[in-house]
C-alpha cells in the first residue's frame, strides 16, 4: 500500500480550442486513505513517471524520450510532468507538486481525463526521515616559531610550528578516538597534516566531508580554514545524541613536520604519556601551557548555540620521559546535535557557523638546572556533587614542595578564611590553619605526584586557591602558581527563584487581597549552579508548535491542522498567553495522526496556536493560590486593557525598556506602563536613558516611587524628559546584589483563575517558565494586576 495518496488536477476551457503550454498541477501527499499522515517524508526526487525519461539528473522534469511513456495521450497531448516541491520541504507536511504541462493541441468537445502513472523513484526513495545537515568552518592558527625559539636557542627558522591531526574513531563508530601505535587519522597519509586538504569521514553511514578552503594562502591568512560539510543520515538520527563530527589534536611541529609521534604506549587514558627525545635537544624547546587553550565559537546565534557541544577533551598528552611533564598535544572535540532547529534550511553553509581556535598557548624552555616543578593541574570548577578530586604536581624527581589548597574569604578576596581556610592533605579536611608538614611532599621518580581532596557541599559559593611554595634548592617554572589568586578553583552552590505575588491595584482603597510578602504565598525553585556543567538528557526539552483546525469546547479531543511525528504523549500543553482554556498541567494522553488527546477537558478556538513541551528540568510549572481580602471581589483581567500576561513576571531583564508618555521637568515622569518597576522592591531601581544626568554626571538616577494607577513614577532629581523618551529600569549598578533573571528565564504561559465560591474569592496563577539558567538568589514579582481585576472594600 503506498503511503502517498494524489489529488487529482482540473482544467476548465472551451472545447475547440488550443492550449499550447497549458499547465495542470496534481498534488501528491504523505496522507494514507483515511486522512492520516503515513508517517514518511516525501520530496519532488521520490517520484517518477513510469516508462518516462528524466531530462537530466536530479532535474525532476519527466517526458517520453526516445520512447513511450505511461501517459493517456503520450506526447502529442502531454508535453512534460515536473515534480515540485511544496513550501515545507523536509517536514511532514511538505507535499509535492506534480504539474502537467501540455503540448499545443485542440481541447476535446467533452469532459476528457487524462491518467499519469506515478511511480515511486527507486533511485530516490522515500523515508521515515529525513537527513540532517552539517555545515561549518574550523579556524586553526598558523604558527611559526622561527624568531622567538632564535633568541632563546640560536634555531633560523622553524617553519610551521604547529600541527593538527585529526582523529577518527576506532573502527568507523561514532565513538572517541583510540590511538595506539599509530594515529588512527581521519585522512590519508601517516599523520594526517593539513596538507591533507579534502577527507570524507562515512563512519556511522555518516558523510561529512572535511576541506581546507585556502590550501595556498594559510600562511598570509593567519589561519588554516576548514569547512565541514555533510548529513547525519535519517536512519542513524537520534535527537538525545551528540555526533562526533571531528576530534583533532594539537601538537608540536618543525618545518611542518611532526616532533613527538606515537608510540606503543597506552594513550587511550587522561593525562596520557609519549616516550619522545629530550626537550632540551633542538629545535624541541617549546611546549603548551594546557589552561589557556580556548576554542570559540562565532556566528552560532541564540538558535544554534545549544545544538553544538564543543570541548577540551581528554587524552592530553605530556612528555614524562625526564618526569619534566610538559604538555605537547591537546586534544579537542565538535559536537553536533541538529535536534532543536529542525527543519534545516537549504542552504546551511549560509548560516556561517564558525569555531575559531584562540592563539596557541606556546611556552619557550628555558634552560633549567637543580630540581624543578614544572606544572600544578587542578580543576577550576567544583560542583555539588564533585565527591573527590584530583590536583596534579608534576616535576623534577626529587623536587620538593608544601601543596597548598586554601578557601577564601570571599569571591574577590585571596585573603584566606579564618575558619576552616586550610587544606590538610593527609587528614583530608579543612583547618584553621597551616599544616606544613602534612602538606609537604616530594615528586617521585615518575615526575608526577597525585593527591586527592573534596570540597564540602554547602548552598553558598566559595573560592578556593591551589598553588605550591617550593622546597630546599626546588624551584618553580614561571608558569606554576606560587600564590594565592595564581591558580583559582571556584565551587558553585545553589541558586534559589522566588516568585511572589504583587499588585498595586489592591491599595485603594485599602488592601484588596490577603497579605502578600508572607512565605506562604511565594514559589521557589532551587537548583545547583550550571557554571562548568554538560548539558544531560534531562536537560533536553522539545517544543512543537500546531494550529487547532475545529473549535474545542470543554471536551478532550484536539483536532490539528496537520500531524506532527514529534507530538508524544506526557507533553505540557498550552495556548502561549492566550487565557485558561487549557487547564494548568494538562498533558498529550494520546496522539492518533493529527488527532491529540488531552488529559484534561479544555477550550480551544479554531486557528488557536497550540505548544506542546515535553517535561525537563528546564521547563518550571507552578501555580500558587491567593485568596481576596474580606468581602473583596476578584475577576479575571481577560479581555480588559490590563490583561498583560506577558508582563506578568517582572524582573526578567537587567534593563527592562520604558517609554516616557508626556513632557516633564521635575521629578515626576510618566510612563506608558509602568509594569517592569517591581513596586515592592522599588528602592532598587534605577532610571537609566541618555538625557538622564543623575549624581556625578551619571546617566542613571534612583526610582523613589512608583504610582501604578497614575502610571507614573518620582525619580531622586529632577529631570528634563520628553514624550517618547526612551529610559531603561535597571538594577543598582553600585551594587552586587542580583535583582534580575539576567534573561536566563522565559515565560512560556502565565494564566489567572478565579473561584468566587465559597467565600473569600481566590484566584490561582499558575504557568510555566523556561529556566535557561538562574543567574543567582533572585526574586521576581508576578503582577497579579496583568492577570486579575480586584475591586470592593474588605
């Protein structure tokens, strides 16, 4: 049975007459009989005309040839049939237009039909998917060492100091590298340097091409540009999976030509080591400074920022063979997953995703004598949950040193903590103070020493400092702390959201609702601090839009427009910020082609945009109930000039926008709304806009009061304003204190609810937020004002 079905096409004219180059469009759709999507997407390439010729490949335009085809009339009535396709290429909606065109004949006297036998192409089948496409540039530095290494070494020139290797997985998967004796390249030749200018990995059925855009001109560019182009094919696509689309590895080179190569060892573990000759020898005497390597990304925008994972990833490589442990190879990784901006646009290449790899963080070795450390490597970040960690001494064997690990006072402060600010290494616990010789070491023949410790969980964020004093004749390279504030280690805590109800329209003339700042009535979401953290599956949310085709009215039953494959049952469903007809924590039952189930009966309007959102720990339902003040009446603001729900939650922004709705001079001012001024919280605000002059020549004055039914608001001084002005309310700049979701939070629905039964009335606010991050212990007011009308005395 096929899973496409065809409506026909008509042409009305006279009988008698001629149409020469008249054209009919037929419309082929994914639909089975019934209506249903069949659950395959179809493109103009899937089809042909059976016992046609194609009249160039990829051409999608069909006629007879050189023989007959599989058309009423052959070609004396129909000239050609041309496969088009339809505006939603690459989505389950998308069909395929097949248009007629027909040759110069007279028109029958009768109603005629012509047949067309449309085949499916087998050179082009159809699929339950479609294939997702990668497109963009890696941006590699070239570096040459000539001058620098001839003043400290007496070299002429090392040529192209810095090579890349690029690595493929072990046995064609999509898994990390494994490099044994050899480097398992993703390329030809022994090394895979960048003269390799074109590779075509195919690992996992993948075809992502690889190409060095300015094989000439690296040198003069400054940098070595690749391009990385091709498709993760439908039926390896898996929307929780981030796709390998390229590792390399960067290391030492002279003249172009690889310093360290691999060896028998083991190289698959972090921190790996290669047996190579003594650095000291030239022109070897350069190697990484492993903390300031960066990679960067350019031109992703907020849309595609979340689909790449780029990172450091382990094995690094160091060269113990004299336990000196310098760094000579890093190693990266690109990350692919397409899963949040489906459908993907024609031309991705256009979009101009780009990574740029930061200057190549080179140390000159200098000649050294005596025992010596060489490196500290410890995390810069604990979390919560970190349990113990690791920091690295490497050296000279023999060297001594006292390991320092000490907590701040404070986030800013290298001044140690009174109370528990000192590390002790063998007693694995925070102390008072100093303990030198518990933490006094010496580096074994190995040239690596390893110790453990753990951070205490606590709620709050802390700084710790690593670094080592050395010992006796031991010394330090330049690049080893010594000092507090030389090697920082920062632990991240937890962020608290509060939400708390505000209004303004319950004061007159006296309080309209029960009392509002009590802890009963705010929400509060506490999570652990996302600074360092990779994103997990839990974190993944979809989202997917539809339209309602009929009218629903308290019932269960949601007829969309058209299917969608990614509706699946569990997901949140909401109308965005267009009233209650869809109950707080409704969800999809069960999903039947277009046809959604709903947990709870709802009311929809035809043509209303529907959201569905599979839960996530990004995704924050709440709902909290307020009850009215004594005889106090409540109603809901829908319908009315106050009803704002998407200016329910203030606070969202560091800056929200204001505009100044008449002239003024003194300290009055008013505004067109007055709804991102957080009322309870007022003395924290400020007005912040280019005519503003403030004290000291500031462009910000402090907000002394705001009236909500005058809409207007008094600032510290006066000010010369003009209707139109444009003023932002921002945060205290003089102060640390965040008062702002920074934009890390989204308000995808807000609604408001009223019960007047039985007495005092009460409404619920209940919606969900989008939590991209909480940018520290923040309050934001939801305005009840934007959602309910109070009226009455108590």
């Amino acid at each position: 049975m096929a899973n496409w079905t065809v409506t026909p096409g008509t042409k009305s004219t006279t009988g008698g007459g001629s149409v020469n180059n008249t054209t009919v469009d037929l419309i082929i759709n994914p639909l089975l009989s019934n209506g249903q999507w069949s659950g395959v997407y179809i493109q103009k390439e899937n089809f042909m005309i059976g016992g046609g010729t194609e009249t160039g490949s990829g051409t999608c335009i069909w006629n007879t040839g050189s023989g007959s085809w599989n058309v009423d009339g052959t070609a004396a009535n129909i000239d050609q049939v041309e496969f088009i396709n339809g505006p939603n290429t690459g989505e389950a909606t998308n069909h395929v237009i097949a248009r007629c065109t027909f040759n110069n004949f007279t028109v029958p006297n009768v109603d005629t039909t012509y047949n067309l036998d449309i085949d499916e192409n087998p050179s082009s089948p159809i699929t339950q998917g479609i294939d997702r496409k990668v497109c963009f540039q890696l941006w590699l530095p070239y570096v040459n060492l000539g001058s620098d290494l001839l003043e400290s070494q007496g070299v002429s020139d090392m040529g192209q100091s810095v090579m890349y290797t690029f690595l493929k997985a072990a046995g064609g998967g999509m898994g990390f590298p494994s490099i044994g004796t050899t480097w398992n390249t993703a390329g030809s030749g022994a090394t895979d340097s960048l003269n390799h200018a074109s590779f075509t990995d195919t690992s996992g059925n993948r075809s992502i091409t690889r190409t060095l855009l300015n094989p000439t001109t690296y040198e003069d560019d400054g940098y070595f540009k690749y391009k990385f182009e091709g498709t993760i094919p439908h039926t390896e696509y898996n929307e929780e999976q981030n796709y390998r689309i390229t590792s390399f590895l960067v290391r030492r080179a002279f003249n172009g030509n690889e310093i360290d190569p691999p060896t028998a060892a083991n190289l698959d573990g972090d921190n790996a080591a290669l047996e190579i000759g003594t650095l000291d020898e030239l022109p070897y005497g350069f190697y990484f400074n492993p903390a300031n390597f960066s990679l960067n990304s350019d031109q992703l925008g907020f849309t595609y920022s979340s689909a790449y994972n780029w990172v450091s990833s382990s094995p690094n490589y160091h060269y113990i063979n004299t336990s000196d442990g310098y760094l000579i190879g890093k190693r990266f990784e690109i990350q692919f997953n397409p899963m949040d901006v489906e459908p993907d646009p024609e031309d991705f290449c256009e979009l101009g995703h780009t990574f740029i790899l930061g200057d190549v963080p080179i140390v000159i070795q200098p000649a050294e004598e005596g025992m010596v450390i060489t490196d500290v490597i410890a995390p810069t970040i604990n979390t919560r949950n970190a349990g113990y960690k690791e920091v690295t001494v490497r050296g000279s064997a023999g060297a001594e040193y006292e390991l320092c690990l000490q907590k701040m006072q404070s986030s800013t402060s290298i001044v140690p903590a009174s109370t528990g600010g000192y590390y002790n290494f063998i007693s694995q616990n925070f102390e008072n103070g100093a303990r030198v010789a518990s933490n006094t070491f010496t580096i074994p023949s190995s040239g690596t020493n390893t110790h453990h410790y753990k951070i205490p969980i606590g709620s709050a964020d802390a700084r710790y400092e690593f670094f080592v004093i050395p010992k006796g004749t031991t010394t330090a390279r330049d690049n080893v702390p010594t000092k507090a504030g030389d090697l920082t280690s920062n632990f991240y805590g937890t962020r608290t959201l509060t939400l708390y109800p505000n209004s303004a329209g319950h004061l007159s003339p006296t309080n309209r609702y029960e009392t509002l700042t009590t802890d009963a009535l705010k929400i509060t979401l506490t999570q652990d601090a996302k600074e360092g953290r990779k994103r997990t599956l839990s974190d993944i949310s979809k989202t997917v839009f539809g339209s309602c085709k009929t009218a629903l009215s308290t019932g269960t039953r949601l007829v969309l427009k058209r299917p969608d494959s990614n509706i699946n049952v569990g997901m949140y469903v909401t109308i965005p910020m267009a009233g209650n007809g869809v109950p707080h924590v409704t969800t999809v039952s069960s999903v039947r082609g277009n046809i959604i189930t709903l947990s709870a009966s709802s009311t929809i309007a035809a043509d209303q945009d529907v959201r569905f959102d599979s839960p996530s720990s990004k995704l924050f339902p709440f709902t909290k109930t307020i009850s009215a003040n004594g005889s106090c009446a409540l109603a809901r603001a829908f319908g009315s000039a106050n009803w704002l729900p998407e200016e329910a939650i203030g606070n969202l922004e560091t800056a929200q926008r204001v505009v100044a709705a008449g002239a003024s001079t003194g300290t009055t001012i008013t505004l067109t709304s007055v709804n991102a001024v957080n009322t309870s919280r007022i003395n924290t605000k400020y007005l912040q806009g280019d005519t503003i002059i403030g004290g000291g020549g500031k462009d910000y004055v402090r907000i002394v009061s705001v009236s909500p039914s005058g809409k207007t608001i008094t600032v510290a001084t006066a000010q010369d304003v003009s209707n139109g002005d444009i003023f932002s309310v921002i945060d205290d700049p003089d102060s640390t204190i965040k008062e702002s979701a920074d934009g890390g939070i989204i308000p995808i629905h807000i609604q408001g609810d009223v019960n007047t039964t039985p007495s005092p009335d009460t409404c619920t606010i209940s919606g969900y937020l989008y939590i991209n991050f909480i940018a520290g212990d923040i309050q934001l007011p939801i305005n009840l004002d934007t959602l309910i009308t109070p009226s009455g005395t108590p």
